[in-house]
C-alpha cells in the first residue's frame, strides 16, 4: 500500500476454511490482535467452546492470549 507493508492477523475457523474475524494494521503489534479477538469474541454463542492456536513467538501477544483465553471461554 504506496511502499509501505500492511500486516494482517486472521482468524481462520479450521472446520470450513472461513476467516471468521481479521485485523489489518501498518504495524505489528499487541492492539491488532486484542481487536481480532474482541471481535470473535462478540460471535459466539455462549455454548461455544473454541480452540485458540496461535504460533507467536511473541511474549507480549502470547501473554494477552493467555490472560484472554483464562477470561473467556476460549481453550
């Protein structure tokens, strides 16, 4: 996008293929995944009890999934 990168982090429902929520930002960072989750998060239903694998290497992100999925029902 005019020179510069553009970083995108998708939820993908592993099931069908279908991105369920995404965030795209100029810079990677904390907040893009924060707003991808509290998105998928409004989406599900209160029997749903989904599985969330990420493969960030990330101590920051991977301590916000961490603290999301202990709040939430995510596994």
């Amino acid at each position: 996008m005019n020179g510069k990168k553009l970083y995108l982090s998708p939820i993908m429902d592993l099931y069908n293929g279908e991105i369920i929520s995404y965030n795209l930002a100029t810079h990677p960072q904390p907040s893009m995944v924060q707003a991808m989750l509290t998105d998928v998060l409004k989406q599900l239903s209160k029997d749903e009890h989904p599985i969330l694998h990420s493969d960030s290497n990330n101590a920051g992100i991977s301590f916000y999934h961490h603290s999301v999925c202990c709040l939430t029902r995510l596994v």
